[in-house]
C-alpha cells in the first residue's frame, strides 16, 4: 500500500511538472494559452544569475531542473585587435582563481569592455560561480608611458597626423581612438617635446661658450664672441611666388658644434581666434598668433630675437652671421643694433648661394634676343664652369700663406679674369689657374664683347668679385638647410596645415631636439614624461638610428659612401624695454669723456693703412661707424633749424643700401670705371682706407682712391643712367647732380650733397685735388675739383654740433635698442 501511494503521489508530480513546462515553454515562445488553462497560477520570475539559462527551477523542487532549449540570447560583441601588454595581461590571467568552484577560463566570457584611448578594461564573469573580475590590456600603474600617449608620440615623431594613425588602426582591425582623445594625448606631448627642445638649446650654449672661451674669443667685457649660420623656412612651399604661408620658422646654428642655440616660430593664423570673429563670443584658449608683417618678414624677425636674446639665454654674443642673401635679416639686426650701435656683426655669405646666384644670372642673360649662336652655345656647354672657376680660386687662394687682405685682393683679380678665360683669353690666367691656350682652342673672347649678354655675365661676375671677402672664408649654410629638412619631416614634407594651433610650434621643436640628439626624440620624450626610461623595443629602435647615423656619417668622413641601386621688434610701450630710462647726465658726461679721449688716441695713419680695403675689411667697418664719415656731410649739412636731427641719426646708424640695385651697381662697376680713368688720364690709382681728421677725430672719409699724395679719387656709377652716356643723362635731367656750364662742358654743382663729401674728404685727407669721376658703360666723365677752405669752414660748425649733440648721444646712450623714439635735436 505503501509503495502505491508513493507511485501515485511521483505520478501526480510528473503531472504538475509536465503542465509547468507547457507553461514555460509557451511563455517564452510567446504562443498564445487557451484562457481554461491554470485560471489562478502565476510562473515565478526567475533569477538568472542563479542558474544555468539553459534550465529552470520549479518551486518547490529543489531537486529538479528541466532544459527549456530555448534559442540563446546575443552575447557582447568581442571582435578585432587589440594592443596588449603580453606580460601583463598573462599575469592578470594567471591570477583568476574562483575559490570552492572547478571553474576553468573556458567558463569565463567578456560581458563589457571600456577602451581608454588604446587601453581596454575588460569585464568578465564566470558562467559557473558568477565571480565578476576586471581584465586590463596594460598595467595603469606601470611606470612606462601609457599605450595612447606612446602611440601619439610615435606619430608626431614620425611627422604623422590623426588621419595616419586612424588609417593604420583601421587596417590593423583595431579600434580606434577618436580625435578628440588624439588631442588630448597630443598636447601632452607637445609639453614635454617643448621642454626638450628648449633644455637642448641651453646645452649647445653651454658648449659653444666653452669652446669660444678656449680659443680666447672675448670682448672687452669678457663675453664669447662666437660665429652662428642663420636661415628660415616656412610652414608651405613658396614655389619663389606665393609667399603667404601661414607659419615660418628661423633657426640660429652655432659653427662650432653644429647645434641649434635658438629657434622661434611666427604664427599668423590662429583657428580659435578665427572662430571668435566669425561667432561674436570670446573663448578661453591659448594663443599662438605672434605675427601680423608679411610673411616673407618672418626669417628675419625670428633671427633678430636669437640675436637679442643671446646674452640672455646663453652669455653669448653672435659676432659673425653666416647667411644667404634672400632675406632683409642683416638689415633688421643692425637697424636693431643688439649689442649696440658700436658693436659691428659680420656678414659671411654662403657660397652656394653665391654660386647659385651667379649661375641664374647666367641663365637669364642667355635669354635675351639676338645672342650669336657660337656665343649661346658655348655659355650653354660652359655653365658649370663659371663655378668651378670661382671654387677653384677659392680653394687655392684660401690655403696660400699670406695676409686676409692679400687674399681677397687675389682671389678678386682671379674672379674677375674666370669667365675671359672660359672664352679662351689666358693673358692674365694665373699658373695654377691653367697652362695658357689648348691645342686648336679658339679665342672667342673678341666676339662676347660685341654681343648684347657681355655686360651682363661681367655684371654677374663682378658681383662674386664683390663678395670676395666671404668667398674666402669658404664656408656655407648646408648645417641650416639640413635642419629646415628636418623640420619638413615632422610637417608631413609641408604638405599638410599645421598652422591652425600650436601643432607647427611644437613639430619644429621636435625638430629640434631630434636634430642636437641624433634623432633620439621619441626616447628622450616618453623618458621626460614618464619619468622612466622606455621599454625595450623603443630602446633598440633608437639605438639602430644613432648606430645607422654613426655610419652615414663616418662614411662621409672618410668621402666614401654605399652605393645606391638607382636628394617682429618689441613694443616700445609694453615690455622690459619700456622702462628704460637715459643715463644720468652725470654718468653720461663721464662716458662722453672716455669714449672721445679714446677716439683721440687712435692713430689716424695707422687707421688708414690697417683699413685699406674698406667694405672688404672688418676694421673699416669697426672705425667708421664710430664716426661721421664724408658720405653724410651734405645731408648734415642742410639740415634747417627746424628739422629734427632723428631721422637723420637713424639714416647713418641703422640704415643700409647694400641691399639696394642702385647701391650694388655701384659697387660692382667702380673697379671697371677706376680701371677705365687710368687708361685715359695716365695715372695710377691705389687703394686707400678711412682717412681721420687729427683736430676733430670724430670725422672720417673714405675716398674710392689715391692718386700720388696729394689727390684723391671718387667715382660714381649711377645705375639710372646705365643706358645713356654722362653727357645724354644730364641733359635729360636723369642725372641730377650734375650740370652743363656756359661753355657746354659737365660739372658737379656746388651745392650738391656730393660736392660736400668731396670737399669733406679733401680737408680730412689733407689733400689739393680730387679726380670726380661719373662712369657709365657708353662713356667716363671726371672733373678735377680743388680743396675750397671756405666751403669747409662754413660747413665744420655744423658737422661739430650735430656729432656731439646728435650722433654721440645715440652712440653712448643708444635709444634705438630700447624702442624708444630717437632725441629730436635741432641745430
């Protein structure tokens, strides 16, 4: 009986079971119940993470389960790569541990994931006792750089951009990160690569005074005295046309250790700024707009403020600038006069700018129309050997063991004689230069004279004469034009806009430090920022770099390469120099005493032999601008009561024409025209230095030539009348400061500024006479005028009071240097 109920009540329960799953099943497959079916019964809600959702528990029986087989629900969507820390991530896995449970990872799924830039943080749980745990693909707490900051300065390091990254990611199968996040990442990058930039410059400082103080280069002061290269580039390619890049940056390279002491970078065009104006709302942001000139000013506005900052960053005085001629740089440093009126920077020009020059100018000559065709063909097949002229004197004038002043004087005569000799005339051909005449070579030199591009290629020659004292020093700026290459690289080779923020600032500081470290930028950045040194990989990867250029460089030492299998000025009102004030009267009268006692005590005839030469001689420069020389008497002179002397001060302390066509043309053809007057008149002109009045040493004169002992010489080019003949130039009133007498005949008028400068040079020479020469390339005029002691002493008074009250002040006490507005004197 027993066993009978048992069976019976077992049967009623599998009946119950039976009508509990028809329920279930039909709930979840949500097939409508026939409404007599369970009238009072609910199903109870089940808790999931309880239980397997392969099965349900009925109430009431603990012991049961019954599979349900229903179709399983969309698990988390785990797809694509990842970057992980292999190390890390084996660790966390090892670390899994569900005390009391057999689980295994085949029991764990990823139910979330959270991504951090390139760092996901997983969540997992395990199927069998439901322990959550947290799953990181990098350690947050590792000293190392994170993964997305590391990513960032790998791309910028490599001269990437956001869209380059997103490109690798995407063909990667990674996700990736989104701009706003590359940003975030990147400005902390640009902080420490700024930072880097800026300690690396301090260092090559460091190391450049070290080296000037060994070799004795000091002022009077004891400061280094050292030699920089100079140059720019800007943010686009300019394509010699389109100067309106947004950015440009100027780097300023010591000589000694080929490292940068300064960069800056001129921003004209700021994105946020931009969006200010167009939307009437101010918003908060850091600025990087700093230039409103054009934009083929930058060069010369970044170079200045190293200049200005030299002593400042690094005790520093930059005493001689290598540069090129295509910018106003050495214009805007001695017009700002860094380190005083009195202190003369040296110009060196590049050679190959100077050669470059020399070979376009040859090019367009050759354009010109009717040019006999024996003519253009051999200029056509003799380009290269306008250069290798020039750098041939240059590399055996250089070495000779004679004076500086010989040298150059040397190397001009060979200049001068290169392209006659291309033409095959070898009369004035030196001996190393060549043996004479070839076998069956024709001297066409007769017929160049006659044709219509002759005054150009001596014109073109006659300006690398001119530069002969650079030519001689043989130097260049290739160390400036690498570093500008190194810059392309960080900016996408100037094919991509990086100018709307900070971004072109900070990539060429990258430049910066990777061009003073050897292009280890990317190690020392994540090292500055975390704070440790990287991993690795990151180390072997910079240390394959500096071992490769270790090896290109030795390599270019020893002239072998491996073969390849097929290249803006301050604010005068805002600012440190806006507080400035004059000396004290006090101070000044002792500096005035000191500095004409010391003019005193120079030698007037040792000045004028050590300064022959003149524009070619550093010396002459040094004397002169201490002074007021002859070429400045007839604007002195002039000068009415009412007219404030500032603008004359500033004309001869920071103003310079060599820049000039009229000013260069000049100069170029004053040897022609010296030549031409001693084959007409007979006499011989030599070369002469500054001439300085004993009685007033403060007044100086530099005449173009001497003639005996008694005359001197003065010749005038001028370029406006370059067509006509002196005579043809006068007459149509091209030039002004000659004039036809009564008898029909030219002379200088007497009230001419240049009458004032000859009668100046005159008395200051102690000479009677002075051959006035005007040359133009139709014909020579020169009139003698004798020394009018009259003239010179109604005009001394006025040279006298302008010098102490004028000129001397600004030469003590300069204004100029403090962007203050210059004292208006009047006399």
């Amino acid at each position: 009986m027993l066993k009978k109920n048992i069976t019976d009540n077992w049967a009623t329960a599998d009946n119950k079971i039976s009508s509990y799953a028809k329920r279930a099943q039909q709930l979840i497959t949500k097939t409508p119940l026939p409404s007599s079916s369970f009238p009072s019964f609910q199903l109870p809600v089940f808790d999931n993470t309880t239980i397997s959702s392969a099965e349900v528990q009925i109430p009431g029986y603990p012991g049961s389960a019954l599979p349900l087989n229903p179709k399983p629900q969309k698990s988390f969507d785990f797809t694509g790569r990842r970057i992980v820390d292999i190390q890390y991530l084996f660790n966390c896995l090892q670390s899994l541990k569900h005390e009391g449970f057999n689980c295994t990872f085949s029991d764990v799924e990823i139910t979330n994931e959270k991504r951090l830039g390139f760092r996901s943080i997983f969540t997992t749980k395990c199927k069998m006792c439901n322990k959550v745990d947290i799953l990181s693909t990098e350690d947050p707490a590792k000293e190392q750089l994170d993964v997305t900051t590391a990513a960032v300065s790998g791309i910028v390091c490599s001269g990437a951009s956001y869209a380059v990254l997103e490109e690798i990611t995407s063909a990667l199968n990674i996700p990736p990160i989104s701009s706003r996040t590359f940003f975030k990442h990147q400005e902390k990058v640009y902080t420490g690569i700024m930072a880097l930039a800026w300690d690396e410059m301090i260092e090559a400082g460091k190391e450049e005074k070290k080296l000037a103080i060994e070799a004795g280069e000091l002022d009077e002061n004891g400061v280094p005295i050292i030699t920089v290269a100079v140059d720019g580039a800007w943010s686009k390619r300019s394509y010699k046309s389109n100067y309106n890049a947004l950015s440009g940056v100027g780097a300023v390279i010591g000589w000694r250790t080929k490292k940068i002491l300064y960069v800056g970078v001129k921003n004209k065009y700021c994105r946020i700024c931009q969006q200010e104006e167009k939307s009437k709302s101010s918003i908060h942001h850091k600025c990087f707009k700093n230039w409103r000139a054009s934009t083929s000013a930058m060069e010369a506005g970044v170079i200045l403020d190293g200049f200005k900052k030299s002593i400042e960053m690094h005790g520093l005085i930059y005493g001689k600038l290598i540069g090129d001629g295509d910018s106003s740089v050495m214009r805007k440093i001695k017009d700002a006069a860094p380190y005083g009126p009195q202190f003369i920077i040296q110009k060196i020009e590049c050679k190959n700018h100077i050669l470059r020059n020399l070979g376009n100018k040859i090019k367009e000559a050759l354009k010109k129309p009717k040019v006999v065709g024996l003519i253009k063909s051999h200029v056509l097949k003799s380009q290269l050997r306008f250069r290798y002229g020039v750098t041939r004197a240059v590399e055996y004038r250089k070495n000779q063991q004679i004076s500086t002043k010989d040298k150059i004087k040397l190397l001009q005569f060979d200049i001068l004689n290169s392209y006659k000799h291309i033409f095959g005339e070898h009369s004035h051909c030196a001996d190393y230069f060549c043996n004479g005449a070839k076998e069956n070579e024709e001297n066409i030199y007769p017929q160049l004279q006659s044709s219509p591009i002759y005054e150009d290629i001596v014109n073109a020659i006659n300006r690398v004469a001119m530069h002969a004292n650079s030519l001689i020093e043989d130097v260049d700026t290739n160390i400036v034009e690498t570093f500008n290459s190194v810059v392309a690289k960080y900016v996408a080779g100037k094919r991509i806009n990086y100018s709307q923020r900070g971004s072109y600032t900070a990539r060429c500081g990258a430049a910066v430090a990777s061009f003073n470290n050897s292009g280890e930028v990317n190690y020392k950045v994540q090292t500055l920022l975390s704070g440790h040194s990287p991993g690795k990989y990151t180390k072997s990867q910079c240390e394959k770099k500096i071992r490769n250029l270790n090896y290109k460089r030795r390599m270019a030492t020893q002239g072998t390469r491996p073969q390849k299998l097929f290249h803006g000025v301050d604010d005068g009102d805002y600012g440190e120099n806006a507080s400035i004030e004059d000396l004290e009267p006090t101070l000044y009268l002792e500096k005035e005493k000191k500095f004409l006692e010391q003019l005193a005590n120079e030698d007037p005839k040792e000045i004028q032999r050590l300064t022959i030469g003149q524009r070619d001689n550093s010396l002459w420069k040094t004397m002169r601008v201490k002074r007021l020389t002859a070429s400045h008497f007839g604007k002195v002179g002039k000068l009415k009561k009412t007219t404030s002397t500032a603008n004359t001060v500033k004309a001869i302390l920071y103003q310079e024409f060599v820049g000039s066509s009229a000013t260069q043309y000049g100069i170029q053809n004053e040897n022609r025209a010296i030549a031409q007057f001693q084959e007409i008149s007979g006499l011989k002109v030599r070369s002469c230095g500054l001439f300085v009045d004993p009685k007033y040493p403060f007044l100086a004169a530099s005449p173009d030539g001497l003639v005996g002992d008694d005359a001197i010489v003065e010749v005038k080019c001028p370029y406006n009348s370059r067509m006509s003949t002196p005579k043809e130039a006068t007459e149509n009133n091209i030039i002004k400061f000659l004039m036809i007498d009564s008898s029909g005949d030219l002379q200088l008028k007497n009230n001419d500024n240049y009458m004032h400068q000859v009668q100046g040079q005159l008395n200051i020479s102690n000479t009677s006479k002075c051959y006035f020469i005007v040359w133009t390339p139709k014909d020579l005029f020169y009139q003698i005028i004798y020394k009018d002691e009259n003239f010179w002493n109604n005009l001394l008074p006025k040279l006298v009071t302008f010098y102490k009250k004028a000129l001397l002040p600004e030469l003590i006490d300069p204004r100029k240097v403090r962007c203050q507005e210059l004292r208006k004197i009047h006399i």
